[in-house]
C-alpha cells in the first residue's frame, strides 16, 4: 500500500500529481498465515467441545425386568448441526452417530456396534430377542449406559463439507434397570376373591 496526498492548489489532480507521503506498506505479515490450514490444525479441539447431545438409554420393559427374559435396549441419538466462529470465520459443524456401546451394569457390553436400536411393540417385551437386546443372568439392579460415538464434518464461509480427522465419544447419564425373578404357583381364587392370596399386592411377602 502506497499512501499519496494532492496539494490543494492542484484542481482535479491525476495521478502522477499525487506525491508519496508513506509506503510502499505491506498489509500482511511478512508469510501471512492460511486461515484454512489454522482451523483444520484446531477443527477437532473446537468439535471435542460442542455441546452435543448424547440423547437417552432407553429400555423395554422399564424400570422393572425379569432374569432371563431379554430387554431390549435403544437410544435416541441423532445427528446435530452448529454454527461457531473459530478464527473470524463462520464454521458450520456437523455431528453423526456412528457406532454405540452398550454397558448393560452386569460386567457386559455390546458394541461398538452401528446399530442404534429401535422401540418394540409391549407385546414383544421379554420375547422379541433385538440386535441390542440384553438378557440379565441374576436380579439386582444394575446401571446401564450408553455411549455414542460421533464422526464430524465442517465446512468454512458455506464451502464444501470436509471430513474432521476424529471423533467425539458421550456417554448417557445410567439408567438403573431392576431386574426380578419370576415363580409360579397354583393358587384357589383370585385376588379380587382374596387380596391376601399369594401373588396378589396385597400379599404378604414369601
């Protein structure tokens, strides 16, 4: 950059009337730096601390269970779009599921797996057998979790998307699942007939 000023006895002045006051001047450092090249350096800091939402454990039949039956287990998490300035530029992010891991509490797991599970009909609980169903061996109660594991892409200033070289894990808050046993047994009337029969919640406990 050169910087000219005109005398003002000069009317209309041209160009070469313009005598230099400062310059030449170089707007830029010396090797300007490549704003592109200075957000992929940073792009996976700034995607490993987007708010992203894991969504929910989800379980069927819940809370209650029973040892031996198969429950079946989904989560909600979905793909999530952001919009952040990293160094004066508009970045848009986005975050896609790409595989789950299931901590059932008992010492196992599934996954990592791409498979999110889905929501059975009540009449299927404790008999449809799913590919993230899990079927608890003792009773107790057990924590179980879920954790998503997340791929990125960012794009600058509305440009093509490009792959974050990376990903994000986020584990769900535990569920606690309580699992129980079932007996069976042959009784002669009803609750309604005898609320202190064996089985009725009335009952007292054996």
């Amino acid at each position: 950059m050169i910087w000219r000023q005109a005398p003002k006895s000069i009317e209309d002045p041209t160009w070469t009337d313009y005598p230099a006051v400062s310059g030449p001047t170089c707007l830029f450092d010396p090797e300007p730096g490549n704003v592109l090249d200075n957000i992929a350096a940073r792009i996976l800091t700034d995607f490993q601390q987007l708010p992203v939402n894991p969504g929910t454990l989800e379980a069927q039949p819940f809370p209650h269970t029973l040892k031996g039956g198969p429950t079946n287990f989904y989560t909600t998490a979905g793909e999530q779009t952001f919009n952040v300035t990293i160094l004066g530029q508009t970045v848009h992010l986005t975050a896609t599921p790409a595989s789950f891991t299931y901590t059932f509490g008992d010492g196992t797991t599934l996954g990592p797996t791409p498979a999110a599970g889905y929501s059975i009909p009540e009449t299927e609980w404790l008999t449809n057998d799913t590919r993230t169903s899990h079927s608890y061996t003792d009773t107790g109660n057990y924590q179980a979790t879920v954790t998503t594991n997340f791929t990125g892409t960012y794009s600058v200033n509305n440009g093509p998307p490009l792959p974050i070289n990376g990903t994000l894990d986020i584990t769900t808050p535990a569920k606690t699942i309580h699992v129980w046993k079932t007996e069976k047994a042959l009784v002669a009337d009803t609750c309604q007939e005898n609320p202190n029969s064996w089985g009725c919640p009335g009952a007292e406990t054996r």
